[in-house]
C-alpha cells in the first residue's frame, strides 16, 4: 500500500480500534505494548511541541489530544476490566504498582495525588485558561489584521496570492485557538476522569476480592490498592505529558527558531541577569549548615556564562555594526519610508466593522470594484486605495487622503443608513448633507429602512456612501493621479495592440511627459481617455505641425468626436448654453497667448458679469432637473474652460465641432455681459 495511502488511513483505523478496545477484552501481553506505545506517542507530543516554530505549525495538536485522551482512557477500560477479573493487568502495571512506588500503597497514594494536582490544578487550569484568553484575543484582532492584509493588497506591497495566502492564516489562527480552547477542556476532563476510575478500581477491587474471591481484607486492599495505584500513574504520566504539551503549545509565542533556542537566546541575552544571579548563589554559601558545593557549582556555572556572554555581545565586530547601520541609512529605504501613498482613506475605530467580513463588511471588496468602474469609466487606472484605520479621528469619521494630504471627510455613523429625499422630517435621525451632490438628508437607523423607502426617500448604506465619495474624489483628481508611470503603462497597452500608432507618436514626435499634459488636460475637462488609440492617432497628426497644448488637446477632441458630448445627452436632446455673437466676438478677440495656453484678457468688470450671469443662468437650468452644457467657438473653447471653471466647476465647456453625437439640440439660454437671456426659462 502507497505510503500516502497508509497515513491517510491510519488515524481512522486507529480510531475505530479505540472504540473496539472499550468494549473488547485485551490480553495482558497487549495491554503492555498499548501502554508503551501511549507513553512514546506523548512523549513524542511533548517534544514536537516544543520544536515547533509557531502553533500553527503543529495545527493538528487539538486533535490530537482528543484521540490521544480517548486512546488513554480506553487503555484504562481495559486495564480495569483486567484488574477486576484476573488480580493482573500486565507487567507494565504491575511493575509501576510495585518498583516505582516501593510496593508501598501509601508512597503511591501521595504519588498519584501530586501528580493529579500538578496536572489538574497547575497546567490543566492555566493552560486553559491561556487557550481561553488567546482564542478571545485572537479573534478580537481579525479584522484588525484582515484591514492590513487588505490594505497592504491596495498599495500594491503584496499581491493576491500572498493575501490570499495571509487571510488563510488568519483564520486558520482564528480556528486553530478556538479549537485549543475545546482542547483544553479534554486534558481537564482526562484528569477528573482518572480520578473517578482510580476509586472505582480500588472500590470495585476490594469487592471482588473479598466478595468473590475470598481473599482476606488486608491481602486484598493490597493487591488491588497497588494494582489501581500502578493503573493510575501508567495513565497519568502520559496524561501530564500532553497537559505540558498543551500548555508549551498555547503559551508558545511566534519566533525564528524552536522553543529551546528562543529561551536560551532570549534567557542569556543580557550577562547582568546571570551575574546577579550567579553571586546570589554564592552568597548564600555563607549561611550556616547550608551545602557549599552544589551553590558554589550553580554560582560559578552563572558566572561563566556571563563572561562568555560579555565576549559575544560587547564586543561586536566593526564590520557587522557598520553593516548594520549602514543597513538603515540606506536610500531604497529611506526612500521607501518616505513614499507617499497616492490615494487613501483613514477610517475612525469604531468604523472597523466596514472592514470586517465577519461583521458584513464590505467596503474593500467595494473599493476594488471602485477601481475598476474608474478604468472604465476615465480609462485610468486608479492607484491602490491605502486604507487604514486612524484613532486620531474623531468617532464615526472617515478622511479621504490624496498625496498625504486630506482633502475630503465626511460621517458614516455605526448602526445607520442615510435616507436622501425631500420629505424626510417624520424620520428620526440627524439631519445632515449627502457628501457628494450635497442633497438633503438623514442618518435613520438601519430598522428604520423600509420605512424609509415606503415614504419615497433613497437609502443608502454607509459603505456606498464612502465608495461614492471616494469616487468624487477621483473623479475630480483624476489629472493629479495620472502619474507618468501611468501614462507609460497605458502605452505599452496600446502598443501591444496598435503598434504603429504609438510607434508614430513616441518617442520621436512627442515625449511621454507630453502625452501626459494632453490626457492630464483631458482628464481635467471631463473628457475619458479610454479610447487612446484614436487618441494618439489624432495627436501623432497634429503634432507634426505644433507641438502647443491647447492645438493637441483640441484634436484629440475632435478625434473623441460624438463622446464627449455623450454623457450630457438626455433622452435624445442636449441642453446647451451660447454666448451672444457681440460677446463672443469680445472674447475672441480679447484671446491672448500666456504660459498655459491661451488666456481671455476681457476687462474685469465685463468678465465678473460673464461669470455672474453664466453662473444664474447654469443655476435655474439646473433646478429644472437639466444638465446643461457651454457651447462656443473650437477657438475659443479652451480658453472659455480656463476662465468659468473656477467658478463654475461643474459645468462642461463643448465647442460646435463636438455636438454631432446628440439627435437634438435644445438651448437653454444665451449669456450677454449684461443680462443672461434665458430661452428655455
């Protein structure tokens, strides 16, 4: 039989074997091996948890204390169906009952009992306890720990197969020490279990001797007396031994190295210890009638291991100290301490459940997801989210953070939804404002969600509410995150696919850093770069003649064509703003060239009631539920962008060339210097 084959059948044989012993006669000469056989496998225990590098290296200890519990005890069945039947239950027993005790019942009694009581009372009890207290604590800490795996998965420090791999041992952690705190209670139980049958032989004894053997009362208390004292110490030896294995395995901390090697470095690591120690020794040498040699031995053994302690810690070589700290000042890491994350979002303590899966938590999964809509919808790809929690904040506060720097927060109060609608007053809650459109709305209690839904109101989860802040923020920041990585890795995309193109266009006729400006440009305007190969096709051509940013931008728009106005359409129709022909002929010719492309260089007056009258005129179109868009001359488009956004961010600035997609054209309104003249209205 293949190897493999035998071990996976050998615990389930060995098992059912267990159960047949309860029930089935053993002879003598069997019941020997099995108890030697017990008392090597737990000594075999001991030592494998004392190896171990980690618990969980040895993740099967739980059940094997189970089956070696239910082994032992079944061995004690056999030896007391023995005892009670024949006065002998093997050379093992008998040996114990007799040589290591003396033959003397008395000396076994006391044995037996210091053996109960530093089992059941000393290790039993505190490695329960410890089990208890670490299965507690360990599953207080998974989402703490599932946070981190999650976050350092979204900065791109480790990739899915080690999380994958580091959420396994999390929770196989999580398992491994709840299945130690059942465990515990098995050693527990073992112990008041041999108790019991330790009386019930010796009761059960002095009644077949004398019951129905005929034996005299003295011959019989003693022969059944050592006989249920050998059975007792033959079971309670192997039974302390895993008590101690039990106990080494749940106090067992992480290290490097076994048990034995950790103590010793970590016991000798300081010679002050040891020397204290070591002239404690010889000192109480000098109390009368005490023994000199064994303190001198002990004293003088400390000592010398502090001498020996002293030549390897202080004296280092130069060349290791140098090396050492030349290993912190090195530039990759102080480099890489001092690297900013990109995008991140810190999350107040009592925020964590977001986070948790074992609490529903959802949010990182959400977030990924985030990532990808973002591709699809701005065509970049979004740096990882770094996420994190921060006790600095105050309580149910999230920070959105973009190059260290916070530049969003809002409020996601545990327990909660947020209800968005007009007629939320019959609500109870804290009124508030929904963080991205700024809309009226409460945080109602999670119960009180369908009732808020039967009264027309919109609910939403705090985690959706941070996800849609978070895209706002990204939405919004887009040019900033186009980083020139990006930009390369998009071409390299591009490439594999279209290799002429982005051959035609780089390195030669423009440089990565100014296709970024053109996509940062585009990014800024609302315009998605998904489609760069026409992209970069419209801007190979245009680059021949200028290499300007305004004229490259410019074609890359009228290569996007019918997609840029395509996400302002509304059934069919596009709500357009113009200006005056009087006014946009001022504008045109107030165009004059800056740094940054070209700049509108009107009067101030005239360009503060441009952008008043734009902004009243944007503002009652939108109350009507529209979503109105500028539309001027190609000239004077860029420039138009430069001048209103600051003041009016949310409005798209199109240029005539850009309104082919839209079946149907509506105006809303003209803007005049003086008045705006609302069409629409």
């Amino acid at each position: 039989m293949p190897l493999k084959r035998l071990s996976q059948l050998a615990v389930p044989i060995g098992i059912v074997m267990i159960v047949v012993m309860l029930v089935v006669p053993l002879p003598a000469m069997l019941l020997d091996l099995l108890i030697a056989f017990n008392i090597t496998v737990a000594l075999l225990v001991l030592m494998t948890a004392m190896f171990v590098r980690r618990p969980l290296d040895f993740a099967a200890f739980p059940a094997v204390i189970l089956v070696m519990t239910l082994f032992r005890l079944a061995l004690n069945v056999s030896a007391t169906r023995l005892v009670l039947l024949d006065g002998f239950a093997g050379k093992v027993i008998d040996t114990f009952g007799h040589f290591v005790v003396g033959g003397s019942l008395i000396v076994g009694l006391i044995v037996f009992s210091i053996l109960l009581v530093i089992q059941f009372v000393v290790i039993t009890n505190g490695a329960g306890r410890v089990a208890e207290v670490g299965a507690r604590f360990t599953l207080d800490a998974m989402p703490g720990k599932q946070m981190a795996i999650d976050a350092d998965l979204n900065s791109g420090l480790i990739d899915e197969d080690e999380a994958r791999r580091r959420r396994a041992e999390v929770h196989a952690e999580a398992d491994f020490y709840g299945a130690m705190d059942g465990a515990s209670k098995f050693v527990k139980g073992d112990a008041i279990a041999a108790i019991i049958i330790t009386l019930v032989n010796l009761i059960g004894g002095f009644a077949v001797g004398v019951g129905q053997l005929g034996m005299p009362f003295g011959e019989a208390v003693t022969t059944y007396s050592l006989l249920s004292v050998g059975d007792g110490l033959v079971s309670q030896i192997p039974a302390l031994l895993l008590s101690v294995a039990t106990g080494l395995i749940v106090t067992r901390a992480t290290g490097e190295n076994d048990m034995g090697t950790d103590i010793m470095r970590q016991v000798t690591a300081n010679r002050t210890p040891l020397r204290i120690a070591g002239f404690a020794a010889l000192t109480l040498c000098l109390i009368p009638g005490l023994p000199k040699i064994p303190f001198m031995l002990a004293g003088g053994l400390m000592l010398v291991a502090s001498s020996r302690i002293k030549e390897v810690v202080d004296d280092p070589e130069p060349e290791t100290a140098a090396g050492a700290i030349a290993a912190v000042d090195t530039p990759e890491l102080l480099a890489a301490e001092i690297q900013v994350d990109p995008l991140g979002l810190e999350l107040s303590a009592d925020l964590i459940d977001l986070v948790d899966p074992s609490s529903g938590g959802d949010l990182l999964e959400r977030v990924k997801s985030l990532r990808r809509k973002i591709a699809t919808d701005l065509g970049i790809v979004a740096p990882p989210v770094r996420t994190r929690d921060n006790p600095q904040l105050p309580s149910r506060t999230y920070a959105i953070m973009l190059f260290g720097i916070e530049v969003a927060r809002g409020e996601a109060p545990p327990g909660t939804v947020l209800a968005i609608g007009d007629f939320l007053g019959s609500l109870p809650g804290e009124a508030t404002k929904e963080p991205v459109f700024g809309l009226e709305a409460r945080w109602i209690p999670a119960s009180m969600r369908s009732q808020a839904e039967l009264s027309g109101a919109t609910v939403v989860d705090r985690a959706s509410v941070i996800t849609t802040h978070l895209a706002e923020v990204v939405t919004q920041n887009a040019a900033q995150l186009l980083g020139r990585e990006d930009v390369r890795m998009l071409t390299d995309v591009v490439k594999r696919s279209h290799p002429v193109v982005v051959e035609e266009l780089t390195p030669t006729v423009l440089s990565l850093g100014e296709i970024q400006r053109v996509l940062q440009q585009l990014l800024e305007e609302g315009v998605s770069i998904r489609d760069l190969v026409r992209i970069y096709e419209a801007l190979s051509l245009q680059a021949t003649r200028t290499k300007d940013l305004d004229p490259l931008v410019e074609a890359a728009r009228r290569a996007l064509g019918p997609a840029i106005a395509a996400p302002y359409v509304v059934d069919k129709a596009l709500h357009v703003i113009t200006f005056e022909p009087q006014l946009e002929q001022r504008v045109l010719e107030s165009l004059r060239p800056s740094e940054f492309g070209y700049a509108i260089a009107l009067d101030p007056e005239s360009s503060q009631a441009l952008l008043t009258n734009l902004a009243q005129l944007v503002t009652a179109v939108e109350n009507r539920n529209l979503r109105p868009v500028l539309v001027c001359a190609p000239q004077l488009r860029a420039a138009v962008h430069r001048l209103v956004h600051p003041i009016v961010p949310r409005l798209a600035v199109l240029s005539y060339q850009e309104l082919l997609g839209a079946e149907q054209i509506r105006s809303e309104g003209t803007v005049g210097v003086d008045v705006p003249l609302a069409v629409g209205a």
